[in-house]
C-alpha cells in the first residue's frame, strides 16, 4: 500500500454530508451514509441535485473515520452514497472502515469499473446496489450522459463475482413506461441476474434537477413481465 495514497487521499475534503445513523439503507444493518460530492450524470429525478452539482465538501475521510471510531459495537456498517462515491479512490478509506469493523454498502451508477473492481478485488466491499437508469435508448434522454458502456460494463462484473448486490430503477411514470422497465429486467436476465429486482418509485421532494412533479401518467404494473422476481419500495 502506497503511504502517499493513503495521505493524500484521507486528508481531501469530498465527503458533502454525513446521516449518522439509518436501518433503512443497507438491509439488515444498522449503519451511517457518507454522501459524497459530485456525480458524472445528470438524472432527470435526481432530488440529491445540491450533493450532484457541489464542487467540494464539508468533511475529509479523516473526519469521517474519526466519527466511526466512536461508532464501534453501535453501527454495523457504512453505506457509501452520493453523488457518485466511485469517482473517488476509495480503497486507503475503505481499507480503514474496514480495520474498524464495519461492513460497506456502495451505492453506485455503475460507471466507473475500474475503481469498483479494485474495491471487489481487494475484498473491501460487502454489498453493492447498482442503478440501472433507464434501458439503453433512453439512458442518455434521462441520465444526461453517454455511460451507458461502462455501466454494462460493471454489471456484468457484478453478476459473475461472489458479492451480494441488488440491480434497482427509479420510476417517474412520465420517463419510464411498463414497456421500458420490461426491457431492463429482460437485459438483467438475459445477462444472468437472479435475485430481487427493486422499483423504487419517484420521491417527489419538490426539488429535483429537471424540476419534475408528480407523474402525469400512471404506471401499469399489471403490464410487467414476470421476468424477475420484483420488490416496489
């Protein structure tokens, strides 16, 4: 392990937020969120729009670990969020949580491979729920971005490595139609997918990046294929 990554890394400040404690977020787990600061994409229904376009954060990995330590026996674990938590180099920060004790979820768009392997490979990571955004005609319409590679990429690592990881979408009605969400469990499968697929309805917060409301149309969930087994939450 490079002693200059290891410094240089923990002491950046990119971390814009911290939920010191949840047992909704990483199932089965009492566990805090760190929410990094920054994301490669521009989803339409983002309502995390501050942490997407902050250019800096609030607290360094330092602080972070610094809270963990008072946390030891009482959180299980650290969901790693955002933004886009693997646009950072993670693994000097998450080779601590680990020495700590704790389990790691990572929250992810699935577009940076190369650091999320690295992560797997080096065992650092207990649980993964990766975003599936839209199928691949619309990726680009909704996620404002050209990814919709790397992120195949990925997924298929995820499918064919020994970690637990849930595929999950967001649905606003108006973006994403039955039609839509067959095409991606029928992609899932097709790659191998066999577990819980989720369907998490659009939270309208009122602020969200494209300023979207409520759906104007309503999602037929009778018109869903049984393709996988899903989960609405």
């Amino acid at each position: 392990m490079s002693t200059n990554r290891e410094n240089s890394s923990l002491s950046a400040k990119v971390i814009y937020d911290l939920t010191s404690f949840t047992h909704l977020d990483y199932p089965d787990h009492l566990s805090c969120i760190v929410w990094f600061s920054g994301c490669n994409m521009r989803c339409d229904y983002c309502y995390n729009k501050d942490i997407v376009f902050a250019k800096d954060g609030k607290y360094s990995y330092d602080d972070i670990l610094d809270f963990l330590k008072t946390r030891v026996n009482l959180l299980e674990a650290v969901v790693l969020s955002g933004g886009e938590a693997s646009s950072y180099d993670l693994v000097p920060f998450c080779r601590k949580i680990k020495e700590l004790g704790f389990k790691i979820k990572l929250d992810t768009n699935g577009t940076n491979f190369l650091h999320i392997k690295e992560l797997i490979e080096e065992d650092l990571l207990d649980y993964v729920a990766l975003d599936y955004k839209a199928p691949k005609a619309k990726f680009t319409q909704i996620t404002h971005s050209n990814k919709f590679d790397e992120f195949s990429k990925t997924l298929d690592y995820l499918i064919k490595r020994d970690i637990e990881f849930e595929a999950r979408t967001t649905l606003h009605a108006d973006l994403l139609d039955a039609a839509d969400v067959n095409d991606i469990m029928a992609d899932l499968k097709e790659r191998g997918y066999k577990t819980l697929f989720y369907i998490q309805e659009f939270l309208d917060t009122g602020e969200n990046i494209a300023g979207l409301n409520a759906p104007k149309s309503k999602f037929e969930r009778t018109l869903l294929h049984d393709t996988l087994e899903v989960s609405f939450r």
